[in-house]
C-alpha cells in the first residue's frame, strides 16, 4: 500500500495552555482531529464522497508535556482501510527553542467517508479506495 500521510503544525499560545502551565489535552485532540482531517482530504482526493467524519478517537496518550512556546509537528498517516471507514494514527512532536523534537501525544482515530443526501443530511458512503 502507498503511504498516505500529511504533516500539520501549531504554535502554543497563552490561551492554549491549562492551570498547570502545559497545552490543555483538550487543544491538543483538536488538533489532532485537524490532522487526520488533513489527511482523509488528502486520502479521498478523486473519490465521489463529500468528505468525512471523525468515528471515533481511541487510544490518545499524552507521552509528554507541550509547553508555551513549542511548536507542535503533527504527522498524519492512514494505516488502514475498510469499506466506509479509514484508520489514521497521529504523532504529534514537541519542539521547544532549546531542546530536541519529542514524541508527545499519540492516537488512533477511525473517519468515515460520507455523501449529503436530498434531505441534507451526511450519510456513510464507500469511499472506493483500497489499501
Ligand atoms: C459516521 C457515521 C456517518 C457512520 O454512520 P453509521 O450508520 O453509524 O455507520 P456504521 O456504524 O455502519 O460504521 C461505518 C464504518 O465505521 C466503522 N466503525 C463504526 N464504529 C467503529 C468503531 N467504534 N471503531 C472502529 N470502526 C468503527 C464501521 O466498521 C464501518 O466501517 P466499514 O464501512 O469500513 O466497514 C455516523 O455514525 C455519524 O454521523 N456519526 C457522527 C459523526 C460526527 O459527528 N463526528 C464528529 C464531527 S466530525
């Protein structure tokens, strides 16, 4: 299978950061979200689908604090494909202005490709891609 993946990055700001001085996880999943949606765009280019949804977010594991100040690399990669759905695992490195890029947060999420019916409403469609 090719390997589809897509790079995203943000810089902490004072409003991103939680009562303990570090990103709020919150943020942190919402950007991991974007992520993936970044390469889900990136995996259904061609496809008939109107896009997709975030199924769910499993296994997220913050591994290290992120601080005011760090950027925040993001690499995006599908790692599987079903009839409907798609899974991607997200990295997300910290990079500090003094110190080395860290891995800190992981996770797995499922989307499903969906269409907009006559009714408005975003139904789940095979979205024709293989792995
Ligand atoms: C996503 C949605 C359109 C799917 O419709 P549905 O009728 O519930 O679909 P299904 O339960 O048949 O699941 C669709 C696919 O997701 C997979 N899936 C569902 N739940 C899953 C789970 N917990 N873990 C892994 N895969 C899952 C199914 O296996 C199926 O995959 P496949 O077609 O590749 O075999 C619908 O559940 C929905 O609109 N959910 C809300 C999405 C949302 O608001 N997200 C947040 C904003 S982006």
């Amino acid at each position: 299978m090719e390997t589809i993946s897509a790079k995203y990055s943000q810089f902490v700001m004072p409003d991103h950061i939680n009562v303990v001085g570090t990103l709020f996880g919150g943020q942190m999943i919402a950007w991991v979200d974007l992520a993936a949606a970044k390469v889900a765009h990136r995996f259904l280019k061609g496809s008939d689908v109107d896009g997709a949804v975030t199924r769910t977010i499993d296994k997220v594991e913050f591994k290290e604090p992120v601080y005011l100040g760090d950027w925040v690399n993001f690499l995006a990669t599908i790692i599987s494909v079903g009839s409907t759905s798609f899974t991607i695992q997200v990295d997300a490195y910290a990079e500090g202005r003094h110190s080395d890029s860290r891995l800190a947060c992981v996770a797995t999420l499922v989307m499903v490709a969906v269409k907009k019916d006559t009714d408005g409403n975003y139904n789940k469609i095979e979205h024709g891609k293989s792995n």
